[in-house]
C-alpha cells in the first residue's frame, strides 16, 4: 500500500520543538516540515530537531532551502557553497570542468542534508538570469536556458547519487520580472511564446528528472490572470505536455505574491484545484492553522514518494570521504571569492 501524507508543510518557532508544536505535527493534515535560519545552529543541533520530529511523525517529509550563496539556511557544520551563479561563471571558460563540479556539489548538498536528517532541499533554481530580479540573480546558473538545463541537470545527476531528490523552482520561471513575490505580486507581460523559447526551456528539458517543482507566485498575463501556483493552465501544462509526474509543491502561501488568492483556506483551495499536492504556509502561524483545518481530510501520494530512502550517511564520518574533502575544499574556496 503507497503511503499517503497531509498536504500542509509548515515551518516552526526555533531550534528545539515545542509542545504545541508536537501537537500540531500530529494532526493528519500535516505532511512536513520546512526549516529556516531561526531554527538552525549547527548540522548536529540540525540532526537532533529532525529527531525530535520523527519521534512525532516518522513519515513526515522534512526540507530545507539549501541553495548555496544567500540562500543556505545551515552554515555550521557542513559546507558553505557559493551561489549556482557562481558554479555557472565557470562555464564560459571551461563547461565541462563546470558540469562535474556541480555535479559534485549536488552530490554534497545531498549526503549534508540526509546526514541532518532532512529528505530534501528545494533546489536547484531553474530559473533564467536575465539581470532584472534581484530575487533571483545569482541564485540562478546564469542567462543562458541551454547553459542552466545543462548545469542544472548535472546537480541533479549529484542529488540522485546521494538519494536524494530534486525540486525545481520557480515554474515557469521568476527571472524575467523585477517584483520580488514576497513582497508583492509580480506581472509578466511577455507572450507565451517568449516564455517558451526561453524560461520554460530548463523546465521542459529537467521535468522528468525532477521529484518535486515549485510555481512561481507571479502572473504572466499572456497566458492566464492567475499566478502560475494558482493557475489549472499553467500546472495542467506541466503536467500534460511537459509529463512532470511528480510532487509540485506551492511556493510560501504567506507572500504577498499569494495574498490575491484571498484568505489563507481559501489560497489553499485554490492550490489544491489548480494542481498543487502540497502547500507550503510559513511565518504565519494563524494562516497555517486555518490551512491544516481547512485540508483535514485531504491526502496526497506523491509527496510520501520524496522521503530519504536510504540508510542516512554519518554526518561525523563525511570527512572520511575523499570525494567529500575534494569537493569540500572546492567549493569552499569558491564560496569565499
């Protein structure tokens, strides 16, 4: 029998779980937990929450955003990782030295995170650098789509070597607007056809690689008035003629790029019809507790899939991997240019 979870990830308060925290978890709806920098210290201090969170709910899927550069929530402990864009600069001088590193450091990311006991890590970002969001920018492998699937690819090539698997974000592509959705709901005007030739190419080239994916809390007017997370048009695409077939996850419920959607239960509905299986609500405790009511009942299949499947490697025995210390040192040095 497949296992099914709750379709609510939700974040916690700090670094050790709570009681009321514990009660929340065991509540059906609830299918996993995301970790930010509030609730991190150090990989061990890591390792011993997730624990702590299993002994609630065993099944529950655990994730983190470990994207290297700006965005890596976990510093201590594990290896501080440029930013994609960086590995992408690579490229121009020497391609295939740059697929093996980020090949190597998919490989990492993923034996890190699985030593900490977490299942995955929402990455990597597929989206195309064009140099107006700042949101975005580095995060990205760089400005050209051939070049991003390319490299993109080879991470997660490194992920599925770790067990681990890859979650694409933001589909079909944040790099083309200067809004950031956090803080408000960005529009993109360009015509499908533009989005084709190039945002969606990363997507449509890594979909079926990709054990998750992530809408993008942005609307692209020539193609529908609601944002792609929102949108029946955009995730019956990637479903049908892209032929992802696994977990799609919405970005943060709580961002103002959600808030046109209307309350929190009803942003959740809208989600779940439009092609979400699950609903990520962080940093707004009342919305997620109206979101796990609101979703009592409701399963989803595919997320169970995502789960670490493998005997967990040994955070303190990393270090005895000569692979580790190479790429460890590599990407450290990088990560400090």
């Amino acid at each position: 029998m497949t296992q099914t979870l709750g379709p609510v990830m939700l974040d916690l308060e700090g670094t050790q779980l709570r009681d009321e925290e514990r009660a929340l978890l065991a509540r059906p709806a609830v299918g996993g937990v995301i970790l930010f920098g509030r609730n991190v210290e150090d990989a061990a201090q890591v390792r011993e929450l997730c624990r702590s969170i299993r002994q609630v709910r065993p099944e529950l899927l655990l994730a983190i955003d470990q994207e290297g550069g700006r965005v890596q929530r976990l510093r201590e402990g594990v290896t501080r990782l440029p930013a994609m864009g960086r590995l992408g600069r690579e490229h121009k001088a020497a391609p295939e030295v740059a697929r093996r590193l980020c090949q190597d450091a998919g490989w990492l990311l993923g034996m890190e995170m699985a030593a900490c006991g977490l299942d995955l890590s929402f990455a990597p970002v597929l989206d195309v650098d064009d140099g107006q969001s700042t949101v975005i920018g580095d995060r990205s492998f760089g400005a050209d789509p051939e070049v991003v699937t390319r490299l993109a690819g080879a991470f997660i090539e490194g992920l599925h070597e770790a067990g681990m698997a890859a979650v694409g974000k933001h589909f079909p592509g944040h790099g083309g607007v200067v809004a950031d959705s956090h803080h408000e709901l960005p529009v993109d005007e360009r015509s499908f056809e533009a989005l084709r030739e190039r945002d969606l190419v990363p997507f449509a080239g890594l979909s079926a690689r990709l054990g998750g994916m992530m809408p993008a809390h942005v609307v692209y007017s020539a193609f529908d008035h609601r944002p792609a997370g929102f949108s029946p048009a955009w995730l019956g695409m990637l479903r049908e003629s892209l032929g992802f077939k696994g977990t799609i996850f919405s970005d943060d419920l709580s961002m103002a790029g959600a808030t046109s959607a209307g309350a929190p239960a009803e942003r959740a509905r809208q989600a779940l019809e439009a092609g979400c299986d699950m609903l990520l609500v962080c940093n707004d405790r009342a919305a997620a507790l109206e979101v796990v009511e609101a979703c009592e009942g409701r399963t989803t299949k595919r997320a169970a899939k995502l789960r670490y499947g493998r005997a967990r490697p040994d955070l303190d025995a990393l270090g005895a991997l000569s692979r580790w210390r190479r790429v460890h040192a590599h990407l450290e040095a990088m990560a400090a240019d």
